[in-house]
C-alpha cells in the first residue's frame, strides 16, 4: 500500500495527460482512487471535462463523487465550494 508521501510524490512528478483522456484519469484517480492527496484540485479537474458532461464515465465518476462526497471531506478537508462559481460548476 502506498504511503500519503508516495501518493503526493506521484502525483507532483506525474506528467499531465491531454484532452479528455487525461482528465478523465486525473478524475478518477482525485476522487476514487486517491480522495486523500490534497493536491488534488478537483473543481479544475472537473472543469476540464465540462464539455463531455453527458459521456457515461464522467457522470458515473460525477455520481461516485456526490454519493460520497461526505466520505471524501473527511480524507481530504482541503476540497472546498467556491461560492463565487456558478451553482452548476
């Protein structure tokens, strides 16, 4: 099992994966796999797949990620609402 060091460390030195692809692995792995390493900034991930909103994997991950969202806070305290977005962001 890999330690929250480890997890922080792949994440930083991990390239970036372009297009909806990369999003969408970056997705999964943010509130799935790894809810836990702060430097995930989910809203931005989320962001860059809006416009694939109705592709079935992102609104599988999307409903993973309100079904569990009080689970996910409790590992990750860091993700916070921006009162300042729009209510669908």
């Amino acid at each position: 099992m890999e330690t929250k060091e480890q997890k922080v460390n792949r994440n930083r030195n991990s390239k970036i994966l372009k297009g909806k692809i990369g999003w969408l692995v970056d997705y999964r792995r943010a509130v799935i796999l790894d809810p836990d390493v702060i430097e995930w900034d989910i809203s931005v991930i989320r962001e860059g797949l809006k416009e694939y909103a109705e592709d079935k994997e992102v609104q599988k991950i999307d409903k993973y990620l309100i079904e569990n969202l009080k689970e996910i806070l409790k590992v990750n305290p860091a993700i916070q609402d921006d009162d300042t977005q729009p209510l669908e962001k």
